[in-house]
C-alpha cells in the first residue's frame, strides 16, 4: 500500500540534505560548545555559524535569536518571560481565541498567577479585527501575542498592522510562527514583531529544536536557571546537531519557498475544489490562495466524524489529521472552529489535510477517489443523520398536512 502523508502541519520528514549537514555533529564534532578546548571551539562555531544563517533568513541580528527545543518553550519564554519581568508595568496581556495551546495554556496559567488575558473574538475565517484589538489596548498592557498563521484553518493574521499598533503604545508584540516559517516570508522588521518563536520540525529540520527571537532591549526573564547558555535566557548545552539541521533546514526551506509554495498551493485548489462536489461539505477558514497558508485544507463535512475519517483513510494509507496533533485524542471540540462560530456538531465533522514537498497530483486524485466513499459509508451508518432526516421528514410532513 502507498502511504501518503497530508499531515505536515503536524510534523514533517527531516530532508536528506539536512540530516547530512547535521550527522558529523552526533559522532566526530560531538563537542561541548562551551568547552575551551578544540572539540568546543568546532561545535561553537558551528552553532553560530547556524545563528547567523538562522538570523539572515529572518532579517535579524545573530544575538536576537535564542535556540530552545521547539515551539511550545518559545512560546513559554515569550510569554512569561515578558509578562514576570514587566509585570510592574502592567499584568494585562491580549491573545486571541483561536492560539495553539502552547500559547493558550500558557495563557491561563499566567492568569492563575494575577496576570489579566483579554481572548480576542475572531470572524468566521479566523481573522482578528485590529479596531477591536485597538479598543482592549489599556495603559496596563504589556504584551500582545497573536499567532502569524493558524495551524487548523491557515488563516495569516496581519501581525504587521498588529506590530505597528503595539509600536506605537509601547506594548511588546510576540508572534508564534511555528506554521508559518519557511512557509510564508518572515522578516521580523517589517512585521514589527518583539518577540517570535518557531519550531524545526514543522519545515523538513529535526524535532526538539526551534528558536525564538528577541528583539535587542526587549525586557524578558528566563524560565529555567543554570548555565547561563544563550546570554541566560536558555540554559541547557545546547543541541547543536539540532540547531545544525534547523538552520540548514531554514535555508532550503527559505530558498524553496515562492516555488513550493504555489505548487501547494495549485494542489490544494485541486483538492478542495474535488472535495467540495460532496453534498453537505463546506471548507473551514479563508478560501484558497487568500491570506492563508498554501498547503492548508480544511474541510467540514455534516453527519460524519472527523476521528472516523482519519481512521478510514488511514487503512487506506492517508495521513490526515482532524486539527491540532495535541488535541485529536481529546474529545472537545476544536477551539479553533469554535471561534469561527461553528457549531458543536459541525466542528465534529471536520478534517484537515496539510500538503507537503512530497505531495503529488496523484496523491490528491487518490484522496478525491477514497474520501467520498468513506465519507458516504459513515454517512449511511449515522445515528445523526437519521435523527437529523427524520427531523425534515416530520416538517415536510407537518408542512403539508
Ligand atoms: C502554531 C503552533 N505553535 C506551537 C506549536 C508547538 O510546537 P512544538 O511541537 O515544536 O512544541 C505548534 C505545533 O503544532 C503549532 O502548530
């Protein structure tokens, strides 16, 4: 069997390229990169060699970036960093409804230790509207984190506006742009960010390893105390294999990108358009090739699922996946698709695909062959259906008695 994988919002495959780059670095250079000696001196230099790649491809200054192992501690060094060290200032901090958990989560634990979170409402793409951002502005505000792109519907948010807003009052911007980087272009001066956290896994580099960027005079804290390794923030010696590959990764990815992301792009129309032709289907967030992430679909379909779809395409070889990887063995609801206003019921039908470097056209002509018998075979045994036909059945019939 064939195994295609549309779950590279999830994770994606380290490429053959980046896995070589970082190999020596495991064996023969596996020195200590604070270590004095020549062994040291190899992987130091090596590890900024890789800030200096990492910080080009983001229009940032080599002592902006801070190597951690992925997005979740980005976004917890970001937030609590900021919010214990300027809590003087102000303890008031604005989010959005529709964040990754790492950012949410981290979020309600700052509220248990006295800090205020005001959850921005979304419209029903996903956007946030900046005069309602605007109007939660107080002088007791310290910090703003709205995600680049969201990770279930795609949905780029306008952090550059975002960023001019907090500029002018003096608020600290972060943005997590886990789904977003190699993806879209990231220039952190244009975006006007303060702070932006990313993860290596989510662009073809290895697992526990991402970065976040600080911008210079920003004040922020560490979380975890030791030896003082990336100026403080983050100690811990350093996963220099890790940050070898991701930078390394960050350069294809960045060289690739315009290229790749229209092919994506091309294959996602494909796969919408063929799924859409489904009675009672519908696409989740803003449409194809709008302000949304090239190789994002997200589909809704009525009386189906999503978990039993998953499963179905997976016995046929499909990867996909009903939304966040951290949340599909929950049964809530997706607070992503909440947020857009869909109702509890129709979140449960959703299904998301997120193409990738390796997806082909054939790939999609076999999703658009399999999913509509799978979705007609759960829609013929749904318990919902019935309730829900035999519900018309009786209006129809009221109607015409
Ligand atoms: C938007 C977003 N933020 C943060 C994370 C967490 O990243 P990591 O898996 O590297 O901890 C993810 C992972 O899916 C994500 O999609």
């Amino acid at each position: 069997m064939k195994k295609i994988y549309l779950d590279h919002a999830a994770t994606t495959p380290v490429d053959k390229r980046v896995l070589r780059e970082m190999q020596p670095y495991f064996s023969e250079k596996f020195g200590n990169a604070s270590s004095l000696h020549l062994f040291g001196l190899e992987a130091g230099e090596a590890m900024e060699k890789s800030r200096e790649q990492v910080a080009k491809a983001i229009n940032a200054r080599p002592e902006e970036i801070i190597f951690t192992s992925g997005g979740t501690e980005s976004d917890n060094i970001a937030l609590q960093g900021v919010a214990y060290t300027n809590r003087r200032k102000g303890k008031h901090i604005i989010t959005t409804k529709i964040e990754h958990h790492a950012v949410e989560n981290t979020c309600k634990f700052l509220e248990k230790s006295g800090f205020e979170v005001s959850y921005l409402d979304v419209d029903k793409e996903g956007f946030i509207d900046l005069a309602k951002l605007e109007k939660k502005m107080e002088d007791e505000t310290i910090l703003v984190s709205v995600m680049h792109a969201n990770n279930e519907i795609g949905t780029i948010e306008p952090v550059k506006e975002i960023g001019e807003l907090c500029r002018e009052r003096g608020i600290y911007f972060h943005t997590d742009a886990v789904q977003s980087v190699g993806k879209e272009k990231i220039d952190v001066q244009r975006m006007n960010v303060d702070l932006l956290s990313a993860s290596g896994h989510k662009f073809y580099g290895p697992k526990g390893i991402g970065f976040l960027y600080v911008k210079q005079g920003t004040k922020i804290c560490p979380l975890m105390h030791g030896g003082n390794h990336e100026k403080g923030l983050r100690s811990g010696t350093e996963n220099v294999a890790g940050i070898v590959g991701m930078a390394k990764a960050l350069e294809i990815a960045e060289g690739e990108r315009v290229e790749e992301a229209a092919r994506e792009r091309k294959l996602a129309k494909k796969l919408v358009n063929g799924a859409l032709k489904m009675r009672n289907s519908w696409l989740n967030g803003p449409a194809i090739g709008k302000k949304r992430l090239s190789n994002n679909v997200n589909l809704g379909f009525d009386f189906v699922e999503g978990e039993s779809m998953v499963l179905m395409l997976s016995d046929k070889g499909i990867a996909a996946s009903t939304g966040s990887a951290c949340s599909t063995k929950s049964l809530e609801p997706s607070h992503v698709l909440r947020a857009i206003g869909l109702p509890h019921v129709k979140c449960h039908g959703s299904l998301r695909f997120t193409l990738g470097r390796s997806t082909t056209k054939k790939d999609i002509d076999f999703v658009l062959k399999e999913l509509p018998v799978i979705v007609k075979k759960l829609r013929d045994i749904s318990p919902l259906r019935k309730v829900l036909d035999i519900g018309r059945f009786e209006e129809k019939g009221r109607a015409r008695a």
